[in-house]
C-alpha cells in the first residue's frame, strides 16, 4: 500500500466522520464553542483505549461457549452453559447436553433420563455468535 493509499483513506474518513456528525447534530464543527478541545481529544483516546482492550479480549477467546434450553422426559425444562476448546457439532453436541442434564441433576448413569434438545446458541472464540438447531434427543437406560 502506498503513502498515497493512506492518505485517501484518512482524508475518506475525516470527511465520513464530518458529515456523520453534520447529520446527527445539523451543524458543522464549531472551532470556537467553548469546548476544551485537548480535553475531548483526551477523553476521546481513553474511550479509543477501552475499545481496542475489549477487542483484544474478545479475539483472545479460545474457547467456545454453548447456551442451550433443553427438556427432561418429566417435561422439567433446564438451561445448559458450559466452554469446550473444540467445536462440538451434532451427536457430540447431543451427548455433551445429555451428559450435563443428568450428572447437574446429581444422577448415577443407570438412573440418567432422556434429554431433548431443539436449539444451542454456540459463541465462537472471536465473538462470532452461531445458531445450531438440533432437534435431537438422548434416551436414558431402558
């Protein structure tokens, strides 16, 4: 990229900020308003500073986050929260809700209950947030 390049983009993106502000406050800039402009630049860079730490925070994320609602066969409803360093996807899924239903309810395996399951909200590391629907279900012992 050329020093050219930059400069466009920077002279593209005062202007876009200008008339942003043209249309949200129908004025233009006021260089004599009574503000102390060193102290709005200063407040300014400190927000700038707390944004850019949030998305640091949030791309080192390295592990996904699962929400769900899920139902017994009794009809009990319950909500499921849990992190996992990989993506579980399907019958991975399904076995991670139905493992969690059953041991949260303090159950040993022969008395586990069958758990249904329609939707799983998944948040990626990054903040990508991924509807997964399952319709799925997992039997307890017979």
């Amino acid at each position: 990229m050329s020093n050219s390049n930059i400069i466009s983009l920077i002279n593209q993106s005062v202007t876009d900020r200008l008339n942003k502000g043209k249309r949200e406050y129908a004025k233009q800039v006021d260089v004599f308003d009574g503000r102390n402009w060193s102290d709005e630049a200063l407040e300014e860079s400190l927000d700038m500073a707390v944004y850019l730490s949030a998305e640091i925070l949030k791309r080192r994320r390295t592990k996904y986050q699962y929400f769900g609602v899920a139902r017994l066969e009794d009809g009990e409803n319950g909500s499921v929260w849990y992190e996992d360093t990989e993506l579980l996807e399907g019958n991975g899924l399904m076995e991670r809700i139905y493992d969690d239903f059953n041991t949260d309810s303090g159950a040993s395996e022969d008395e586990y209950r069958t758990v249904y399951a329609d939707h799983v909200w998944v948040v990626k590391p990054g903040g990508e947030v991924e509807s997964v629907i399952i319709n799925g279900s997992k039997h307890g012992p017979e």
